[in-house]
C-alpha cells in the first residue's frame, strides 16, 4: 500500500468549483485498479482547506494514476484554484 495525503489550500472564490473537479477526479481515479481508495475531505472550520486520502495498491500505481486524462484534466483545472 501506498498512501498519501495531500493538503490543499484553496482561493476562497474558487471553494466549489475545486470541490467539483476534485470529486469528479475521485470518482473516475476509484475505478483505476490500482486505487483502493481516494477521498476528498473538506476541513470543517476552514473551507479553503482541503486534504485528498489517496490509497494505492502500490507505487507503480501511483505514477500510473498521474498518466490518466482524469488526472490530467484535474490538474490543469485546479491549478490557479490554489493559494
């Protein structure tokens, strides 16, 4: 198993629609073999801060998950969204 967590800060303005295209990213990366797990969690007190629970079968699975058009259009999605 391979696990990360990776901790989002998000621009207040862009709360939602980081929101939508990181669950929607989770629900297609849940369908990769090698994803056990993959959870969106939106802290309670802050809703800027985000943390992504991403369990991997291994490590090749990983890096494979970063080779897929879902991951891909995420990416490019979310990326001025961060603070």
């Amino acid at each position: 198993m391979n696990i990360v967590h990776v901790h989002v800060h998000v621009k207040p303005e862009f709360v939602e629609a980081f929101k939508q295209a990181t669950i929607e990213n989770a629900s297609n990366s849940v369908k990769e073999t090698g994803i056990a797990r993959f959870d969106v969690v939106q802290q309670a007190d802050d809703p800027t801060r985000f943390i992504l629970v991403e369990i991997y079968k291994s490590a090749e699975a990983s890096a494979a998950h970063k080779e897929t058009a879902h991951y891909a259009q995420w990416r490019d999605t979310v990326a001025e969204m961060m603070a």
